[in-house]
C-alpha cells in the first residue's frame, strides 16, 4: 500500500511505542503523543513526536488510541467517538467500551445480557459489606478493584483460603490502606482450572477471522510466585472461531457493532471441564501482548490497522505456530521507588550481543546517539520474542534472544509457555475446547 499518515495517541502513559515503530519501519509517516510528563522522553530517537494530538488528528489517516485511561479516568473512548463523528478513522473505543475494563460490575452484566455464562460475582463499596458477605458466604475469592485504582496491579489478591478467611483479614488492611482512593471492588468466586484470554480485532462491524490466544504470566517470579505486575510474559498462538471464541466474543459481536468498536479486544477467562468462566475485559490492546501479536503478523501491520480503521474486512495473515514474550525488567519494578530507578535503572544501556534487532521490542526505551537505553520510571525497556512450531521451540528461540541481551541489572521470569507445555494445552484440547465451534 502506499505510506499512510498514522497518529498514535498515548492519552496517559506511552505504552504502544512499539507499535509507533513498527509502523515507522513499514514506510508510513508516524506520530506518537504522549501525555504523561514522566514518560516524554519514551520513544525519542525512534519516532515522531506530537505535540498536540488534537490539532495532529486532522493530519492523520488513521489515528490509534492505545489505552482507556486519560490521567485517573477513563476517557479515549469519548474522544475516539467524537473522532469518528467528524469522519476520522479511528483504532479505539467508545465510552461503553471503555467502561467494560473500568467498572467490572458493568462488564459482568454486559456478558450475562448477551447470553455468556458468568462466574458468581458482586460488586462493593463499602469494606464492611463485603467483609459481611464473605463471612456469611464462606468460599475462597478473588478481590478486583475498580476504577484507576486498579491499574496498581498488586491489589489484585487472589483468595486461598475456603472460608475466605484470608480474603477478610485483605479488605480490612486495603480499608486501612487504599479506602481513600478504591472507588470499589469485585469480588468474585474463584474457580480452579487453566485461564486463558481470547482476543480478537473488530473492524466496527465483525471480527477479523483469525482469533488470537494468549495466556498471560502476572506473578513477578517464576513459579508465579510474588507481587502480581501488569505482566512479566505472555505465551499464544492463533485459531479460528472455535468454542472458546464461540461461547464469549463471538456472542458478543452484535453489541460491539452497535457499539462501532474498532480494535482489539480480549475476554479473560478461567475454563475448566465444567465450563468457560470470563473474569475481565481488556478493550483495547494489551502489553506486552500487542508487541508479540505485532511478531507473528504475516501481513503488514499498517495494512491492517489502515482496514480495521476503515472497516475494509481486513486480511490477517498471521504465524501458525506459537509464540512468546518475555518483559525483561529493571529495579525497582513493579514498584515505585525514584531513588532506586536514579541508582540503578535511568538511563541503563540496552547493550546486544548481536547485530540483529529481530524479536526485540521496545517498551520504556529512547535511543541516544544509536544507543538503546532505558526511559520513562517504570523499568519496563524491552520486550524479546520468538517463535515456533512448538511452544517449546517458540521459548528457545525467544530465550535465546534473551540471553544476547545485557543490562546490570535486569531480571526475567525465565518459564513463559511452560504451563501449556507442562499440560494446560492438553487439558483444553480434551475439554473439547480447542476444535471448531
């Protein structure tokens, strides 16, 4: 095709700057807004930046929200409305959309009024309710905040106790804690079995054919053990419309096309042989989830992302093996400590230990005369990829990307994919999970 004006909008944090990227590479004439303070230098030396989104969005060919939030509210569903109304071409949400992540309450009665079969779930606003009902209700539960609060990905806690003991004695230390600013929680029952997250791209009107598979790895260390993060790795692989998609977004697609949704969207949920049970929605891409899709596309991605913007019933060739994404972090994430990041993270040197840049993404990452180094706060510089016919060979190929890279400091969980090679594949394909729908 010939080169398109893209414009990435990052209304908060800069998270799709790979992607920026990517398109930048394919020829297309790029720009990428950020808004935090904290995050300007992300990017720098790679793409284009804008200064002014607003005033860029008339420019553009297609514009590419990357996230609900704006600051501490939701938000780029509204302007992705308000776009799309003056006849631009939009990669985002709407207001509705963006409220499936932010209210799970909502997104939970979303899916019961489209006919999905959902886990036992309710929603509070006051600790000493919730502490009531658990006491009353004893089981093991899972605690989800609401709002913005629940990007600080270690308040989710997921209950092992069944009475729910442990569950109890966690809302009244988040009580304590963080009364202050969780506008709300979910509690939610919690089922054993494999979680898996069924992602699809919607061109306003349907889902493209091929449906994306991703099994995401929150714990800090391996073993998931430790704080949960946004995301240490992710493992998948790409299907058709099978049950999985079947019994969840695929009931969902007359609501998105009422909706005029364009973009990605994943359901995560816990299957076992009972049945699939959605937890939560991400309506909008993932990360580093996005960055691999990017790696097993077969089609240009500014092809792609041009059409599903336009409703072109866009062509996805992708990769029909597996792939995998390792996070390759520095100190002090997943927490926020400015005086560590200073000593230990600003600034560090991505140094390769090869000359191909193959299977490396960037994250919070600028380049300084040639030099990849570490930007923004976070201590998130670099996701690595690979892939295969296997899982197992998709991992080789992505830890051996891994290992080319140096950084004092950096650390890795070291067993993304392991879980569908230890077993969890072969519990779905027996559950009847995997074949057509």
């Amino acid at each position: 095709m010939t080169p398109k004006q893209f414009l990435v909008v990052s209304a908060d944090a800069a998270l799709a700057t790979d992607l920026a990227w990517q398109l930048h590479r394919e020829g297309h004439d790029v720009r990428h807004y950020v808004e935090a303070d904290s995050d300007r230098d992300i990017g720098a030396g790679f793409v284009t930046r804008s200064e002014d989104w607003r005033a860029d969005a008339d420019w553009a060919d297609v514009v590419v929200f990357d996230d609900i939030w704006v600051g501490d509210e939701i938000g780029t569903g509204a302007a992705a409305e308000e776009l799309r109304e003056r006849g631009t071409a939009v990669v985002g949400g709407t207001p509705n959309t963006d409220r499936l992540e932010e209210d799970r309450g909502y997104a939970m009665d979303v899916l019961e009024s489209q006919g999905v079969n959902t886990v036992d779930h309710r929603v509070f606003h006051d600790f000493g309710a919730a502490i009531e009902f658990v006491e009353a209700n004893p089981a093991a539960y899972v605690v989800k905040p609401l709002g913005e609060v629940q990007n600080v990905k270690r308040l989710l806690y997921v209950g092992d106790e069944d009475d729910g003991s442990d569950v109890v004695d966690v809302l009244r230390a988040y009580e304590k804690a963080w009364g202050h600013r969780m506008k709300g929680f979910q509690l939610q029952r919690k089922v054993e079995g494999v979680e898996v997250a069924i992602c699809g791209f919607f061109d306003g009107n349907s889902f493209v054919d091929q449906v994306n598979f991703n099994f995401e790895h929150k714990k800090l260390f391996p073993g998931n053990v430790g704080p949960s993060t946004g995301e240490m790795g992710t493992s998948m692989f790409w299907s058709g419309r099978n049950k999985l998609f079947g019994e969840t977004l695929g009931k969902l697609e007359g609501w998105l096309a009422d909706e005029g949704y364009v973009g990605s969207i994943d359901v995560n949920c816990i299957v076992n042989d009972s049945g699939i049970y959605p937890l939560e929605f991400t309506p909008r891409f993932g990360y580093p989830t996005i960055a691999l899709q990017e790696e097993s596309f077969e089609s240009p991605t500014g092809e792609f992302f041009y059409d599903l913007a336009h409703g072109n019933d866009p062509d996805l060739d992708v990769h029909q093996g597996f792939q995998v994404a390792v996070r390759v972090v520095l100190p002090p994430f997943p927490f926020d400590d400015e005086q560590t990041y200073d000593e230990n993270s600003r600034n560090a040197a991505v140094v390769f230990e090869t000359d191909s840049r193959e299977g490396y993404h960037l994250e919070d990452t600028k380049r300084v005369d040639g030099q990849w180094r570490a930007a923004g706060e976070s201590g998130m510089p670099l996701v690595v990829t690979g892939k295969g016919e296997t899982m197992q060979a998709a991992r080789e190929q992505c830890y051996d990307r891994v290992d080319a890279v140096a950084m004092p400091n950096m650390y890795y969980r070291d067993d993304i994919g392991e879980r569908w090679v230890d077993g969890d594949g072969d519990r779905l394909q027996a559950w009847g999970y995997l074949g057509p729908a």
